[in-house]
C-alpha cells in the first residue's frame, strides 16, 4: 500500500489505506460503465487521479492500465504514487506493470477482482 502517515487510519473492512480505496472503486467504475474486462486507475503524487478501462480498437490497442497511465501522462502528471487494475484475470500483464514502472518506479499497482477486494501487490 501507499506509504502512510502514522496517523492513517485503515479502512477497517478492506485494510486499505483510503486513497487506496478511492482508486479500486474508481477502476470498477471504469470496468462497468464500459463493459470491459478490465478497468484501472492510478494516483499521481499531486494526489489527482485518472481512470480507464480496455481500449480495444482495429486500429489502437492499450490495456486499462496503460490507458490510465496514458491519462494521466497527458494531463501532465509528474508521477504517480498507487495504481489498481480490477480484473478477472490471474494476474496483470507485464507490458501494463511496465507503463506504470516508466513514470514510477517505486509504485505500488494493486489488482482486485471484481468485486472490488485486493487479491495482489504486483512486484
């Protein structure tokens, strides 16, 4: 999780720090409002947030977590601080990983099911 300030206080059913939190449920949104198999969010380190979900065109093809980091790129983020994929799958991919390592090195992403519980700190 997102390094705390010793006076965070863990949301007491998710264990989650509620920025944390905030990002899970905007990447649901994403994933359902659209329909996708996946829906991603990321926190910059001003604290603003980007959301996304799967881009799957002919002719462009990005994963919900690159479009996300891809928002928030273009808005001229100067970092970023926590990422989520909400996914069905086993895993996140590594080309998505990659997007957020690029402008983040020390990120942490998280991946959720759908339901919305982390299930994984990607390494």
């Amino acid at each position: 999780m997102s390094e705390l300030d010793p006076e965070t206080v863990l949301d007491p059913e998710t264990g989650l720090d509620p920025e944390d939190g905030k990002i899970v449920t905007l990447a649901r949104s994403a994933r359902a409002r659209t329909g996708s198999a996946e829906g991603a969010a990321v926190r910059d380190t001003d604290g603003r947030t980007y959301a996304a979900a799967t881009v799957a065109l002919p002719s462009l093809q990005l994963t919900a977590l690159q479009a996300a980091v891809a928002a928030a790129v273009s808005s001229g983020a100067p970092g970023l601080e926590a990422a989520v994929v909400v996914t069905a799958a086993a895993g996140v991919d590594d080309a998505s990983v990659a997007a957020v390592r690029d402008l983040a090195p020390t990120a942490h992403v998280l991946r959720a099911d759908i339901s919305g519980a982390v299930v994984e700190t990607v390494s």
